[in-house]
C-alpha cells in the first residue's frame, strides 16, 4: 500500500535535514578566540634564541609550537606610536599617532573632561576615518579586553568591553568567565608591563639572572654596573616569562586553548638603553613573534621579513573578516599555511617623528632594512634636539644604571659614550650622523657605520633608494631625501 503524499513530503524534508545538518552546523562554528600577547620593551631576547644567562620556558614554547619570526620589527620603537601600529595597520604619520599620548586605561564614556581636553590626547591620536584591529572585531562580535594599559587615543576608536589593571593569570581566568556568559567568540590583547623600566622591585623580586652570566652587546661599557643593569632587564623578561605563562594556563584551564589563536609578541619595541628604545638601531626595533593558529603550521622558523604591521591584517584575513580599506602590512596567513614560497616584505621601514604634539622642530628619523643590510637616515640634525625617553636616561623613577655608568666610563669606553652623546646630543654635545649603514650579518651590534665606505655604495644606494620610494608611496609629510647621496659625494 503506497503512503500518503503528505507523509512521502514528510519523510523527503526529514531526510534532506539530516543530510543539510551537519553542513549548517559547521558553518555555524564559532570564529577562533585570540589571545595577544605583547610584552613592552622586550627585545629580542629569549632562552629559545639562546640569550646567555636568561630562561623563558613559556615564550619558548610558543616559538617552538608555532610559527617563529626570526626577522621581526617594530614600525615606530615607542610604546603608544607601536600600539598604535599594530591596531591600524598603518606607519604612524599616516595613522596620526606620532608620539607617546596619555594612558586612560577605560572606556570613552569614563574620561573626565580634563582628560578629554589634554592636549596630548587632542593632537596625539589615530585619525578618525581609520579603522583599528577593535572596531572591526566589535561589529564582528568579538567581546574584547586589554590588560594593565589601553595607551592609545582617542579611546572611541578602542571599545574594548573590559579593562583590566593586572595583567596575570587571575586577570585572564575572569575575563574569560565573563567572556563565556556572553557566548561571543573572545579577543583578549594581554599587554604585560613587567618588562618595562623600572625593572626590579627589591623588596619583593630577587635578581633571578647572574650578572657574571650575561653577554653585552659591543655598544655597552662591560664593567660591573652595566652588567647589573643588563641582568635585571632580563630577569624583568623572565617576570614577563612567567606572566605569559600564567595566560596560556588559564586558557588552557577554561577548557579554550584548542581554539585559540595565540600571538606572542616580545616586545612593543627594545629595551630603554642606547641603541634600544627611541632609536632606529637593531635593539630599538627588532623584537620576537610567535603566532600559533589552531590547524595551521607549527614548529617552523621563517626568516620572511615582517612588521607589526602585518598583525592586523594577519588576523584578519584567518578569522575571515573584511581586509581593511588602507594598510600598510601584509597577511602573514600563507606563510602560517606553511604555502610553498611564501614571502612577506622585501624591505621593513620605521620611523621616528618629532612632529604632531611636541613643542619643537626636532630632527626626522626613518630607516630601512633588508634583513641584512640597515640604513638609518635623518633630516634637521643640526637642531641638536632629539626625543629622549625619560627611562633610557633616568636613575630617579626609572633607576638606569647605565647612562650615568656611560658617561663616567667615557675614557675607559669611548665608542659606547659616542653612541650615548649621539642619543642625547643636547645633553652630551654628540653629533648626531644624517645617515647610519651597517651590516648586520657581520656587525650586529651596529658599531661600524659604513655609510662613508666606497665598497658599500652599491648596497647604501638600493636601500636609500627604497627609502626615497617608500617616502613618496606613503606620502611622508616630513622628510624629503634628495635624489641621489649629496652629503657623501662632497
């Protein structure tokens, strides 16, 4: 006996659901969480590149489960302008933020008139038509929260949900409890501040790395004071160590780690000493970047030159979403797929701006490397004014040890004083060179400028070249390098 049509409809619509189901709920998935992880003023310096002297069990784990850069820059080597970057996408004198600006760590709707009306906050901010890493993960639905500083302006183009002071396991554990009641996928920038001046509490932190143990690099005077100095910057980068540590450990107790994007970030920039932070010198820019993505690549070294420009449009394009309108980065996405002949940027440029909020017309900076090859150029070095970080010179607040020890070893370690009175030329009489080249496979350190050097004309006149490009590519409103190298041709 045939069955009636309505149950054959009946029986036809249950069997195209079931063989629909599994499709509809796949494609309902939940997009990734990510955790973002930036450590400030944190060179490149890790256990797992064989550092003397320092043990960072936890960030190495994430460079041997992932994808290690092993050529990896900051665009601007300061904290807010770095920030600032990584969440645009976009060199700084194009995305506005050229300079440290105030840190009001809360939501827009909490700042005071005072703060809304801080001169820093009102010149010194992303530009308002550009979109940041945050805006687009809100409309995407992501529920957000930043640790210990938010550091960027103004604070209507950050909408995180949650900002948390510390920045430790416990602070990561809550904000996923609460990020789980949402039943939204979660992104979390872990910003960890234990690397950052001053580096050791003495009361409560004991100096976990020996001094005696440590390698300075050529550009430090190698006596007691500066090893000191050295040996509790990194035993800062151990206290940061421990703190990425206890973030994965809470994601991995929530039950959350196996979709879970992680990005490890080691530093914001490199440490405040000469050469480091607010320069253009390899210890200014060079950091460390892990990225571990659920079902991509993993335990790979690339050497591919990147740029933190290159995080945001990276996220985006793994999680899915819209690219943005304008950048200035690169999705690192093939080279996490582990694709044949992946590649990212052939030259990595940064700058330094004495533009925007600053009362003065200081000297320019910009530079350009290929991995090998370093050219920093400069323009108005004659104003013998330059930006100095209050933490790469102060003792009081900060405790530097190792300017002062600079200045008073001169006569032992003059090649280390001239490239500190160069950082600090209106305090020290330095002057300062409109152009730097080094060869960083044979000269790491940058000690030996070549830019006067007939045999490395080749190689000056390529990068100076894309220098020149890039100025005008990007529209740089404040340098203009003249067509071909006037100043070396005298």
């Amino acid at each position: 006996m045939s069955s009636h049509p309505w149950q054959r409809f009946a029986t036809g619509a249950a069997l195209l659901f079931a063989a629909l189901a599994p499709r509809v709920l796949h494609a309902a998935a939940p997009r990734p969480n990510v955790l973002f992880i930036v450590t400030e003023d944190q060179g490149a310096h890790l256990s797992f590149l064989g550092t003397p002297g320092l043990r960072t069990p936890h960030m190495d784990v994430l460079a041997r489960s992932g994808v290690y850069f092993t050529n990896t820059f900051v665009a601007y080597p300061v904290c807010s302008p770095s920030k600032a970057a990584i969440y645009t996408g976009l060199h700084n004198h194009t995305n506005g933020l050229l300079n440290n600006t105030p840190n009001f760590h809360k939501p827009a709707a909490q700042l005071t008139p005072a703060e809304r009306s801080n001169p820093l906050y009102v010149r010194n901010r992303v530009r308002e038509h550009l979109p940041t890493l945050v805006e687009r993960l809100h409309a995407a639905g992501y529920y957000q929260g930043v640790t210990s500083k938010l550091h960027v302006a103004p604070n209507e183009k950050f909408p995180y949900d949650e900002f948390s002071k510390p920045a430790d396991g416990t602070a990561v554990a809550s904000f996923l409890a609460r990020a789980k009641q949402t039943g939204k996928p979660w992104f979390l920038f872990y910003n960890i501040g234990a690397s950052h001046r001053p580096f050791l509490k003495r009361d409560v932190q004991k100096l976990r790395v020996d001094p005696a143990a440590v390698k300075l690099p050529a550009f430090l005077p190698d006596t007691p004071t500066v090893r000191l100095d050295w040996a509790e910057y990194l035993t800062a980068v151990e206290a940061a160590d421990d703190l990425v540590g206890e973030g994965i450990a809470a994601v991995r107790a929530a039950e959350q780690e196996a979709n879970t994007i992680i990005i490890c970030l080691g530093g914001d920039h490199g440490p405040a000493f000469q050469h480091g932070k607010m320069t253009l010198h390899d210890l200014g820019l060079r950091v460390s970047l892990s990225i571990r993505v659920p079902g991509m690549t993993g335990g790979v070294r690339s050497d591919a030159l990147v740029s933190e420009l290159d995080l945001t449009p990276t996220l985006l394009d793994v999680l899915g979403l819209d690219p943005l309108p304008n950048t200035h980065g690169l999705s690192l996405k093939p080279i996490l797929e582990g694709k044949p002949g992946a590649r990212a940027h052939a030259f990595i440029f940064a700058e330094i701006s004495d533009r925007g909020p600053l009362p003065n017309e200081g000297m320019q900076e910009r530079s350009v490397c290929d991995g090998r090859w370093h050219l920093i150029y400069r323009e108005k070095t004659e104003s013998d004014w330059r930006q100095v970080q209050a933490d790469s010179k102060e003792w009081n607040v900060w405790r530097n040890r190792t300017y002062d020890e600079t200045v008073k070893q001169k006569e032992r370690f003059p090649a280390p004083y001239r490239i500190l009175a160069e950082m600090d030329p209106q305090s020290l009489g330095g002057r300062v060179p409109p152009l730097e080249f080094y060869d960083l496979k044979l000269d790491p350190d940058e000690m030996r400028n070549l830019a006067a050097e007939p045999t490395s004309r080749v190689e000056l006149t390529r990068l100076y070249t894309a220098l020149r490009q890039w100025v005008k590519d990007t529209a740089d409103p404040a340098v203009a390098p003249p067509a071909g190298l006037p100043y070396l041709e005298r």
